[in-house]
C-alpha cells in the first residue's frame, strides 16, 4: 500500500472550535479519508456478528489523487485540502504480507506523524524525505534484520516503509498517535480476517464483558 499521511480541511458545521484556517477546521486523513469513529457497535462487535454498516471496506491502497506531495508550494491549494470523512478500513486475509510506504504530504503544513499499528509489531525497511522513488528506494530497503516497531516517526516533509504479517484477526487501528490528529481522522483500521485453524480465529467476546 502506499498511504499518504497529512492534515487538510473539514468545513465547519456547527462545529464550536471553528473557524480555524481559511474559515474551516482542521482535518486530517490517510490517503484523503478522514475516519470517524462509529457511533453505536464497535468495528470489532460488527466484525464477529457480520453486522454491515459500521464501516466501509474501501481503503484506498493508494491516494485518489497523485500530486507533488512534499511541494510546500502546494500547502494551500484548497482543491486539495478538503477530506471526506468515512469510517473507511483495509481488508486483509490471514497471514497477508504487508508493505505500506507511508508518505506525509506539505498539504496545509508539513509535520512530523508517528504512526502507530495495534495487534502487529512491524519491520521498518527505509526511510528518507521528499517523494517516495518507486524505482530507486526499494533498493535501499534493508532486509537483514530490519529493526521491529509498533511506531513509526514518518520523517517531516518524507516516508517510511513498514511490512508486517497479518497473523492477528480481528480489528486493528493504525493512527497517528499525535493526541490532537486522532479526533481530526489521521488514522484507519485494519479488519483481518480469520484464519484456517481455531488459534487463528478471533474468540467470542467474554461473557463478562462490560455493557455501556
Ligand atoms: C459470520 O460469517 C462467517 C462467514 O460467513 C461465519 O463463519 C460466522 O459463523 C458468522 N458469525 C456469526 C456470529 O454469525
Ligand atoms: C515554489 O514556488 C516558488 C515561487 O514561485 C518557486 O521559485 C519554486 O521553484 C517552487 N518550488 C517547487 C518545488 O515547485
Ligand atoms: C480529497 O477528496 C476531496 C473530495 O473528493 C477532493 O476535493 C480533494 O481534492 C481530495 N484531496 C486529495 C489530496 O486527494
Ligand atoms: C502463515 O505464513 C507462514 C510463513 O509463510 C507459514 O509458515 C504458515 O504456515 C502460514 N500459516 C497459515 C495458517 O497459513
Ligand atoms: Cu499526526
């Protein structure tokens, strides 16, 4: 996957904290999808009792818009900066291999996002600042004995590239763990799914778990 990171606009709303930048407020999101919490069951409850309608599967494994991410020049463009919110995941089968190239955009302003996975440590094969080079960066992957994270610092104004096995179902949040970019929808989920013996199948919740 390869998954920009960075802040841009919501309008206002009713929202009390507006205006903030351009008479909107802030947003964030992973490859232009600012995700919202759901209201109601939590994405692990749908994820075990089949119930549709709590998220969205339709992560983009790339941004829906190719532009020169880290151009400061491009900070301002408000025909960039708006995001949509969704409660929109990424689907993965058991035991996946993952590679995600995560790239921070200049959108608004350029910044520092550590990025954080539940439920899987991950390897960190490079990173560096501007564009990500499809071509010329994979050769700098280090693949002997890369160093294991569950956060990684996204380099200001660059990318990291993480990969990790998905051999852990359930429901698992990737977020920026800056406080402040969390509410403003810099995050997403993994839903990985079951896998073919009983160890690798996401168990019932306990019967004693707390009811609101
Ligand atoms: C959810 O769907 C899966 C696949 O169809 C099925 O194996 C499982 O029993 C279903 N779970 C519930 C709680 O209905
Ligand atoms: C940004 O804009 C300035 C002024 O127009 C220009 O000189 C510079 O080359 C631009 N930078 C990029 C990376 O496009
Ligand atoms: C994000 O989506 C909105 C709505 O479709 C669009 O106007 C905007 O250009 C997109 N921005 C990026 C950076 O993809
Ligand atoms: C998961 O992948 C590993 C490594 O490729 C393999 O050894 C293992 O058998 C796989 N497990 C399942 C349940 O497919
Ligand atoms: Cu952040």
């Amino acid at each position: 996957m390869f998954v920009t990171v960075g802040v841009g606009l919501a309008p206002c709303g009713g929202n009390a904290t507006c205006p903030g930048p351009f008479g909107q407020r802030f947003s964030a999101s992973m490859n232009n999808e600012s995700f919202q919490l759901p209201t109601g069951l939590s994405m692990l409850q749908a994820f075990f009792f089949n119930v549709s309608g709590v998220y969205t599967p339709n992560f983009p494994d790339a941004p829906p818009v190719k532009f020169d991410y880290t151009n400061a020049n491009i900070s301002s463009d408000l025909s960039l900066l708006f995001t949509p919110k969704s409660t929109s995941v990424k689907v993965l089968k058991y035991n996946a291999t993952v590679q995600i190239v995560l790239q921070n955009t200049a959108l608004l302003a350029v910044e520092n996002h550590p990025i954080h996975i539940h439920g899987f440590n991950f390897h960190v094969l490079a990173q560096g600042f501007g564009n990500y080079d499809p071509v010329n960066d994979p050769k700098k992957f280090n693949l002997d004995n890369p160093p294991v994270r569950n956060t990684i610092g996204v380099p200001v104004g660059g990318w990291a590239v993480i990969r990790f096995t998905a051999n852990n179902p359930g429901v698992w949040f990737m977020h920026c763990h800056l406080d402040v970019h969390l509410p403003w929808g810099l995050a997403t989920a993994f839903v990985v799914q079951n896998g073919p013996t009983p160890g690798s199948t996401l168990p019932p919740p306990p019967a004693d778990l707390p009811k609101c």
